[in-house]
C-alpha cells in the first residue's frame, strides 16, 4: 500500500471514529466536526510521524523525476 494511503486512510479513520463518538455524545454537529478535526491532526502529528515520513520521502522522489513524455522528445529531435 502507498505510504499516502495509509496515512490518509489514518487520518480519516481517527476523524470518524472522533466524529461519531461526539455526535452520540449530543454534541452539535458543527462543533463537532471542528473538535474532531483538530484532535485528529493532533493525534497524527504525534502518533504517524514515521508514515507522514514515508509520504514526504515519496513525493521527494515523484518530484525527482524528470517530466518527459512523446511530445517533448519528439520536440527536441
């Protein structure tokens, strides 16, 4: 699985569980959705530190590659 994957699969999962939890509670939905949105950036900077790692280091080695394709070799003959 991609490292940006699992670290959005994470985050999002942190946010529902949060989320649901809250909205059962009784607490409004708007309210809740900004407290569990900031809990669950909380809890993923402190806890996914390693896969937010792995999505850094693969988008540095996306952004490494050169960008050619048909038409820009085509171009340069």
């Amino acid at each position: 699985m991609k490292p940006w994957v699992a670290y959005s699969l994470a985050r999002v999962g942190i946010f529902a569980v949060i989320f649901a939890a809250l909205l059962y509670s009784g607490i409004y939905p708007w309210l809740s959705a900004i407290i569990a949105a900031v809990i669950s950036f909380c809890a993923s900077y402190l806890f996914f530190g390693k896969l937010r790692d792995a999505v850094a280091r693969d988008i540095v080695v996306r952004r490494a590659k050169p960008a050619t394709n048909a038409d820009t070799e085509a171009e340069d003959l």
